[in-house]
C-alpha cells in the first residue's frame, strides 16, 4: 500500500468476476477492462484503487464493492483475492 500524503493511503484490491458480466463490473468499477482473464468457468480480473486514511480497512473495502457490485450473491459474482491486494 502506497501512501497518498496527509496520513492516506492507496490501497490496491484485486477483484474478480464472472467473466460474461466483466464490461458491466468495468464500468462499475471504473476501469477500462480486465488485465487478465483464466479459469473454467472463466473469471475476469480486475485492479481496483481507493484511498483510505486507516491501514487494513478491510471492512470498507467490502463495503464499496457491496456498494458497486451488489451483495454477494451478485449477477456479478465477485470475489477479493485477498493475497494479490496491497491494503
């Protein structure tokens, strides 16, 4: 996690989806597509950037997406790789 200046941080999260929903997430995530695409069934990957003023805000983090994305269970079926996400 980078800091942002003014006692914030950038905190990167890595989001996947169902792959036959992945240009609706991107839109709703703000990116412009997925940087990968794998597994069977199919699941897109995408970065997903916030800043934060708390370290390990992983409760807010659920939250925006809850927010974004619906909640699990979503037509998006959205998941957080927790490992690949600097927060």
């Amino acid at each position: 996690m980078k800091s942002n200046g003014f006692g914030s941080w950038r905190q990167k999260i890595i989001v996947h989806v169902d792959a036959e929903h992945s240009e609706e997430a991107a839109r709703k995530l703000g990116a412009s597509k997925p940087f990968a695409k794998r597994g069977r069934p199919e699941r897109a990957y995408f970065e997903w950037t916030r800043v934060t003023t708390r370290r390990d805000d992983d409760e807010d983090v659920v939250f925006e997406l809850c927010m974004l994305l619906g909640n699990p269970p979503s037509q998006y079926d959205w998941h957080i790789d927790w490992g690949a996400s600097e927060f």
